[in-house]
C-alpha cells in the first residue's frame, strides 16, 4: 500500500486553537524527522545498487553559486551525472529576497553560456514550482546551498523520498548565528558540509540534533585556489559592502559611515583599477529599508562605472586573485580572499562578532572600525603598498590548511564511501 505524505501546518492549527505559534513546533518536527529517517533508509537500500547517480544542484541565485568544483569533478566521473536545476525562491513580494522571473531566466543563462548541463525547476510561464520528482531525471542526490525561501515541494523533507539531500552553505561561516546550523532545514538533511572540525565541534555543541548530520570537508569555493597555483598579476582595487546597510537583526554591513568616502577615495586615485562589488541583496536591501532613494542609489552605481567596474557575476575568485586589495564587510569573502593572500582591509561593525578562524585572519589582516583606521590604511596599503603583514598572513595561511585542500574530491569520497 503506497502511503502518502500529509503536510500538517501544526503552527497554524495552534493560532486557531489559540496556543500559540510555536505550540505544536516540537509535534510537527518529530513527525518530519521520523519521516525522513524512514525515508533515508529505504532511499539507501535503493542507491546500494547504483553505479550511476543523478545529481541536482539547487540554484535559485548565480552569484552565490559555489560548488563549480564538484560539478566538474562529478561531470568527470562515470558514477555521477550532475544537473544544475535553476528555480525560483519562495520569499514573498516587498521581501529583500524576493524573485521575478526575470531574476530565473538570467540564473539558467549564467549556466547555459558556461557549457553545463542546466534545467528549470521553475516554469517562468505558469509562474509554478517544479517539483523535483517531475524533472526530466529524478535526481538521487540533492544538493542545496541555501535554507531558506525553498518550495516545499523542491525541500528536503518532500524530496527525502526519493533522494539523498546535502548542503553546502553558499558562505564560509564567519560568526556563528543559529540560523546557519539549527533551522529545521539543517536537522532535516542527510548530509551537512562544513569547512572546518572547529566549525563542526562548535555546531555540534548547539545543534538540537547535535550535529549528527555534520561533516568537515572545507568549502568548494576554495578549490579554486587549489586548482590554479600559478600567480597572476596584481592590478585592481575591490570595495564589496555587505547587503546589511540597516536594520536591527543581522549588521555586518558598514556603509553608513564609509560608503561614499571610499568611492572619494577611488575617485581621487583613477590610477588605480577600481572594482566595485556589492553583495548580490546589496541594491534590494537599500531600497527596501528605505535607507536611500532609487535615484541617488543608482547615482552611486553610477559614479563606480564611472571611474572603474561593477562585478555582480558569480565568477570572482579570479579577480580575487588579480587583486592589489579588498576593502569589504562581507563575511564569507573573509575566508574567501584571505586564502588568495592578498591584504584585506576588513571594515568592522560595532555588531560585528567573528568566531575563532575569523579573529584570527582578523590579527593577519587590516581591521578598521572607523574612518581614521581605514584611511590609514588605504594610505599604507593601496598607496605605500606597505603590506607588512604578509608574512604573518602567509603562515596562517598554512596552519589553517585552508588553501592545499581539495574540497571536492572529499565530498565524493564522503558520498561513496556511504554508497557502496
């Protein structure tokens, strides 16, 4: 007898009932949680006996795609056959996050001119959601980058089964807030990538499921760096502010009090190759906080293209890697540029909170929590190239074994090993 899955709002039953929201959150949980295990089971019995598995990568935003290395492994690899699937996230209209059709369309042709092998799990013209066991191949392993606004249908619970679901967070975690590692997304998935066994040891720690899910293997977007050593030659300067410009919740974000004093500062230097590069929410964010007017927004934008580039694409380890220097407040470049060892001027917000491996490449780097730090050091730096902290930086570098590791090898051998 083929049982079905019921999907019971418990929440929305205890706003009626008038208990309360959360009320039946611990009911609704454990029923999703014990569905999933029953379902892993038999999805494993099933893959046992494969020598050929179907592969999606969950991509609803091109610029934060960040697992290239193992698409192109598994491309060359018998026993995979990778497809991107580009959808849509769910979050509502007004919502920072929120997608048009248009937003789908251009994801599916970042894919396309790039060779790979990508497919709708969007239909952009009866604006619905595809679910992933209707795809033109259902896939046996499901790979997600981010856990939030996913169509129940597309989800890990819905899709556990028939698959396998994994994740690897599109950022390299740099302050550990509990809506990285302990939503339900997290507890609901087989397999949960992190970079490092400190990472892993301090989920764990916090994790409802405790972090039985977890596994240290490093991050994709690093291998970049481990598959092209050669150096390259060094020619632009990078400002990237965070998307979080106001607001209470999450204040990464700095530009309130040096937005345009950088763009001064670059507008003053033409003789250096400017780069502007704004987190993917950055234009979204300020608009919908009403932090400024369209008009003066794009007069911004418009003054970078003036005197330089705007990178928006999802390939940037390259221009990493060509860089004089960073000026950012994003916190997964912290990892991601630190390990191309270039100098990075890391603009602090008073909200600002790093965990270990962050303070530390904080210590390696240019901290600046005001405008006097930062002109200091765009004067020592971009102007003196005076990077005294090279050395000090090189070493970390190496103790943290962040650069001569190739991520996506060890997620294979993670996969296979569970799979023979």
């Amino acid at each position: 007898m083929k049982v079905l899955f019921v999907y019971i709002d418990y929440e929305k039953i205890g706003q009626i009932l008038g208990f309360g929201e959360k009320f039946f959150y611990r009911l609704k949980l454990n029923q999703n949680l014990n569905y999933i295990k029953r379902n892993q089971k038999k999805v494993l019995k099933i893959l046992k006996g494969k020598s050929c598995f179907n592969v999606a990568f969950y991509v609803y935003d091109e610029a934060k795609w960040k697992s290239q290395s193992l698409y192109d492994l598994m491309e060359n690899d018998s026993r995979f056959n990778p497809v991107i699937i580009v959808t849509k996230n769910c979050a509502p209209y007004g919502n920072t996050n929120y997608q048009t059709k248009e937003n789908v369309e251009k994801c599916y042709r970042f894919f396309k001119e790039k060779g790979m092998n990508v497919e709708y799990g969007y239909d952009t013209k009866n604006d619905t959601f595809i679910p992933f066991e209707e795809l033109s191949v259902k896939p046996d392993l499901i790979f997600y980058s981010h856990p939030w606004y996913v169509y129940k249908t597309q989800g890990p619970v819905m899709c556990s089964k028939f698959a396998l679901t994994f994740y690897i967070p599109y950022f390299i975690v740099v302050a550990e807030k509990w809506f990285e590692y302990n939503l339900r997304f997290h507890q609901y998935l087989y397999r949960h990538y992190v970079p490092t066994e400190s990472v892993k040891k301090s989920y764990s720690k916090k994790m409802d499921n405790k972090g039985i899910n977890l596994c240290a293997v490093g991050h994709p977007i690093l291998d970049y760096y481990y598959l092209n050593p050669e150096e390259e030659e060094r020619k632009y300067v990078i400002y990237a502010p965070h998307w979080t410009v106001a607001g209470d919740n999450i204040r990464f974000g700095t530009f309130d009090w040096n937005g345009y004093e950088i763009l001064k500062f670059a507008e003053s230097h033409p003789e250096y190759n400017w780069i502007f590069r704004p987190h993917p929410l950055f234009y979204s964010s300020v608009l919908n906080l009403n932090y400024m007017q369209k008009e003066k927004l794009d007069n911004y934008y418009e003054s970078w293209e003036k005197i330089g580039q705007i990178s928006q694409g999802g390939d940037y380890l390259k221009l990493f890697k060509q860089s004089k220097c960073l000026i950012t407040d994003c916190g997964s470049f912290l990892n991601e540029y630190f390990v191309s060892g270039n100098p990075l001027i890391h603009l602090i917000s008073e909200h600002f909170e790093g965990i270990e491996i962050i303070n530390k490449i904080d210590e390696a780097s240019y901290t600046a929590h005001n405008l006097n730090e930062l002109n200091q050091h765009l004067q020592n730096i971009v102007i003196n190239q005076n990077d005294y902290k090279r050395e000090q930086r090189e070493k970390l570098i190496k103790d943290l074994e962040l650069k001569n590791n190739y991520c996506a090898k060890r997620i294979i051998d993670n996969i296979i090993e569970d799979l023979k």
